[in-house]
C-alpha cells in the first residue's frame, strides 16, 4: 500500500495530537502534580494585603526583627529580647507549597523569647514561614521561605 504526502500530514496530526492529549490526560489525573491555590479565599487576602504591607514597614522599623534558624530539633522562632514575653501575641503560619495537607497554624506563646515548631510536625522540603504579631498595638508580620 502506497501512502501519499496528504495521508501522510493527516497521520502526523493524529499523531502530535494524540501525544498532546496523553500527556494532557496524565497531568490530570497523577496526583504527584496536583499543585493547590494558595489560599481558597484569594479575593479575601487580596483585600488585606494593604494592612500586610503595613506590618512589613513596621517589623523593619524594629531594631531587631524576628529571626529563624533551622536546628535538629525543628525551626526556631526568635523575637527580639527588648521586648515584654506577656505582650507578644499573634501567631505562626506554615504552608507547603505542594500539598495543602500539610499546612497548619500554630499561636505564639512564650516562655522564652524563642518559640519551637518540632521537627515532628515538619516535612522536608519548601516551606513558607509567616510570622503575624502584635505588641502594643503595633502590627508586625514576618516572612519568610525556607528548605527544612
């Protein structure tokens, strides 16, 4: 059987279609590329993102602004030693990029000017660290993303 050049185009359409549609089909379905939004209420924080700013400029006014190491025993959240333990409140937010699962929250309350997330409740990988505090009716908020 002889092909012709116009059987032959059709059959490279088919073809590069067919190859698209796979890996279109693949990416769907594989839950290893399963990537969620942010948050489930973006036009919500879109609104907010004024006063995140704002808690930005003023955590850089400070002299010594919050710091974060990553040790053995999971990340440390060190604020600075100027300020009252009592007056500190606010809370610890951890997302992960590639799951959604793995997200969670945690409120700040010291005994120490250094605040613990356990390594037990961490995966390795990307994690995105947001710090929002208060401390005498100032605002203060503090990111930052990090490898565990």
């Amino acid at each position: 059987m002889k092909i012709n050049w116009g059987t032959g185009i059709v059959l490279a359409f088919i073809g590069f279609i067919s190859f698209i549609m796979y890996f279109v089909i693949n990416m769907n379905v594989q839950e290893k590329y399963d990537h969620d939004l942010v948050t489930d209420t973006y036009y919500e924080e879109e609104l907010k993102y004024q006063s995140n700013i704002n808690k930005l400029r003023n955590a850089q006014k400070l002299e010594e602004n919050v710091v974060i190491t990553t040790t053995v025993s999971g990340i440390e959240i060190s604020f600075p030693k100027t300020l009252s333990l009592e007056k500190i409140k606010g809370k610890v937010f951890l997302y992960r990029p590639s799951n959604r699962k793995f997200d969670f929250e945690k409120p700040i309350s010291l005994s120490t000017h250094t605040l613990l997330i356990p390594d037990k409740d961490l995966l390795g990988g990307r994690w995105n660290l947001t710090v929002d505090w208060k401390y005498d009716d100032n605002d203060y908020l503090f990111k930052k993303e990090l490898m565990y």
